[in-house]
C-alpha cells in the first residue's frame, strides 16, 4: 500500500476527541482516521483522505467486521467508491 507522505492535514483535535492528535501516526493508527474522517470530516479533510490513502486501504477499512463507520456513512462512502 503506497502512502503518500508529501500530503500533509493538520488533524482537527474535535475530529478526534478522545486522544491527543498530537499521539495520532497517520499510518500506525491508519484505520482510526479513515474511520473518522470518513464518519465526520470536512470535505477538505475528505479530500486529503483520498489523496494520502490508497482506495483500496480506505474500502478495506470500511469492510472490517467491526469497523466503527456508521451505517448512513458506510452507505454513502460504498455507493461513491463503487
């Protein structure tokens, strides 16, 4: 899976609420953010999401047995990357 590193989103602390985004590795805690931008990011940060993410990372994501993407997002984000 290639990442591209030159992309660069300062992370928006409500966005994620329940840690310090300062602790956040965009590719250790991978899931965690496509989970979260997926679920409740600004179109900008949706954008940088596609742009840092390969799409095949982001829908394998999504397809996790217990992935934490709510229904109507999950919906929504299969029907755009179909």
């Amino acid at each position: 899976m290639k990442i591209c590193y030159n992309i660069t989103m300062k992370l928006r602390q409500s966005l994620f609420w329940d840690t310090d985004v300062k602790n956040i590795d965009l590719q250790k805690n991978a899931r965690y953010v496509i989970e979260r931008v997926l679920d409740f990011g600004h179109p900008d940060e949706v954008s940088w999401l596609f742009k840092f993410y390969p799409k095949n990372q982001i829908i394998k994501v999504m397809d996790l047995p217990r992935s934490q993407i709510t229904h109507k997002s999950k919906a929504l984000w299969t029907l755009i990357l179909a």
